[in-house]
C-alpha cells in the first residue's frame, strides 16, 4: 500500500501572524486590479487586443462551419492555436459586446490567477510578497489578451485539489488545461504524489471526452475530426516559432537561424527529458518535504523553457513556478539571490521601464529565459540534495 500522505500543511514564519507589514496591505491587489483596468482602456484605445479577436472570432467561425486554423487577415493577424474546443468554452464571452467582453477576459483573468495565488501553502507575509513579486509579469500577460493568466491558474488549482484530496475538481482543472493549450495537462503529473489516483484518473477520461466531443454541440463529426487534423498539423509544422526558449536563446548567441535544429539542440533536448525523469524518479522513491511543489515549480518552469512557441507573456507561467518554488524551499541565500535575478532580467529588463539599451538587449538575446533556467537547475539541484538525506532528517 503507497504510504498515506496528509495535505501539505500551511508553511508558518516566525511570529509575523501577529504583526501586519506593508506588504501584506490590500495596496498589492488594488494594484493588480487598477492595473488591469489601465491595460483595458489602453487596449480599446489602441485597439491592440488581437488575441482576445482571435478567440472571439473562434467562436463566429466555429458557427458558420468555417475552419478554425486558417489565416483570416481582414479580422486578425497570426494563426489560432487553441484547442478545437475551446471556442465553446469562450462562447459565453465571444457573444457579450467587444469592449465588455474584453473587459470581462481580462479581469476574469486577474481574478482567477490572484485566487489560485491565494490557495499556495504559504503564510499570508510569503503569499503577499508573492503577489509584488508577480505583478509585472502578470500585467505583461494581461497586456497581450492571451490565455496564459489562466492557464497559470488552472495548473496551480489542479495541484492544490490534489493536495487536499478532491480528485474530480483536480481532474476538472487538469483537463480544462488541455482544452485550452494541450501542453498545459502535464501539470497532471503530478498525481502520482497524491491519494486517490484511480479517482483523478477516471475522472480525467470522463472529463477528457466530454470536452473532446463537445464541440459537436455545433459541428458534424466530420467537421469535429477535420479540426482536430488542422490542429494537429498546425501545432506540429515549423509554422509557429516564437523561441522566446532556451533554444531560441542559444540560437540568438549563436547567430544560427532558428529553423535549423542542431546537435546542441538535440543535446539539450534529451537533457531535459532525463532532468524531468529523474526528479520524478527521486521524489517517487524519497519524498522530501514540500517535493509536489517544488516539483509543480519545476513543471511549470519546464513547460516554458523548452517549448520552441514560447514568447514573453508566456512567462507568467515560468515566472509563477519559480517564485512559488523558491518561496516554499527553506534554504534562504540562494532563494532571495535567485529572486532578484529573476524579476530583474526575466521580469523588468524586458519592459520599457529600463534603459532601452538594456531593454534591446536582452530582447535580442532572448535573456528573459536565463533566470528561469538557472532556477530550474537549481530546482533540480534541491530535489537530488533533499533526495539524498534520510527521511527524519
């Protein structure tokens, strides 16, 4: 029988539960709101949403039987690249007015990514510093309209349900991650962890063929089978380079185009397919403290670095994982050294809030991933060290 494992209990600091510092005012989340509204407005009078276009007009063509991964230059510019049924989960937005239904998206995001921030097991001084730690990431994000807030949140709520023994909700949030960007499911590895894993798994097939099969509410199977087809080749094709990833960093370099894969690529590949085998191996045999979370991080940084379609507002993923690993690994130096770097040059560096010969530096070189992969390495690192002590230490 697996050995039994409780929830993980709630990390407390030294006595801070009874004193209230700066950070742990409402000052950060009025920001977070305030901020997302300012990005709102500066969106309708720009008119610079295109990824909220895409998504609306997903749904319309969805409607008129029209093919969903097409070009459709006279309404938005680039691919759609979401799951074929995710028009039917964006139904109750795409049909509201623009600007509302913007409006909406947008705040939704914000809300639902500050509650997930909400259910990590940290004391309330860690989760508050959190909140100021990922709020020029999360407002990057938001700037672009794109699906990444929520994706983040989804993937923290499936290993928070997981953790406090509610399967069917984890297998929810898991499969909701599929049907939005099929690579954000692998956070459902995770439950090899945790209790109840024929639970979560059979939830996840029943879960995972009813949003499959649901967009039949609107096609004929054929039309359903064919959006899958295009989908597929589209995701597959050398169509979608972003390579704001290591890859793309070790092209930029390098000075080699990002369309030719080199033996240093494969080499890198290979490396982190073994990285993530082996600390699921360790934490499958050993079990440290606080392994699922650090894990989690680990994942989330893993999913962002290596993926050849990831471009900046991607990070919100990366960045949440690494923030919410560092905070829960009880080593304080190379946490807070790690920290800094990583909200300099991941974080602000790419903004217009630094020097621009900063900020083009770091853009053309694809910097904003170093941070994150050093924090994976050192992720790695912790999960090997703590593997190596004995259980009651």
């Amino acid at each position: 029988m697996p050995e039994r494992q409780e929830p993980t209990p709630v990390i407390s600091m030294t006595d801070a539960s009874s004193r209230t510092y700066w950070y742990q005012q409402p000052l950060v989340i009025a920001l977070y709101f305030i901020g997302t509204c300012v990005l709102f407005i500066q969106s309708l009078v720009t008119n610079k949403y295109n990824n909220f276009v895409i998504f609306r007009s997903s749904w319309d063509h969805m409607l008129h039987h029209q093919p969903l991964y097409l070009l459709y230059p006279d309404t938005y510019f680039d691919y759609y690249l979401y799951h074929p049924s995710f028009p039917v989960f964006f139904a109750p937005i795409a049909i509201l007015p623009r600007a509302i239904g913007l409006f909406v998206w947008l705040m939704g995001s914000t809300v639902l990514f500050l509650y997930a921030i909400r259910q990590l097991p940290l004391a309330a001084n860690k989760r508050y510093i959190v909140y100021w730690l990922l709020i020029l990431e999360l407002l990057n994000a938001i700037q672009s309209s794109q699906t990444n807030p929520l994706m983040t949140a989804l993937m923290i709520l499936t290993v928070v349900n997981l953790d406090r023994k509610k399967p069917v909700p984890a297998a929810l949030f898991t499969c909701l991650c599929f049907f939005i960007k099929g690579y954000g499911a692998i956070i459902g590895l995770l439950f090899l962890f945790f209790d109840k894993k024929w639970i979560y798994l059979k939830y996840c097939i029943i879960f995972g063929i009813a949003g499959t099969l649901l967009p039949l509410l609107v096609l004929s199977p054929a039309e359903l089978l064919q959006s899958y087809k295009d989908w597929y080749a589209l995701i597959t094709s050398s169509t979608i380079v972003e390579n704001v990833s290591l890859r793309g960093m070790m092209h930029a370099i390098s000075n080699t185009p990002q369309q030719v894969t080199t033996a240093t690529d494969m080499i890198v590949f290979l490396c982190a397919i073994m990285g993530l085998i082996a600390a699921f191996i360790s934490g499958w045999t050993y079990k440290p403290a606080y392994y699922q979370w650090v894990t989690c991080g680990y994942l989330l940084i893993w999913i962002v670095v290596f993926n050849q379609s990831s471009e900046s507002p991607t990070y919100i993923v990366a960045v949440t994982g690494a923030v919410a690993g560092l905070m829960l690994i009880q080593d304080k130096k190379a946490p807070l050294f790690l920290l800094g770097l990583l909200i300099l040059v991941t974080s602000l560096f790419p903004t217009d809030l630094v020097p621009k010969f900063i900020n083009r530096f770091v853009i053309a070189y694809h910097l904003k991933v170093l941070p994150c992969v050093v924090i994976l390495l050192y992720f790695q690192y912790h999960l090997f060290s703590q593997a190596k002590r004995p259980k009651s230490a």
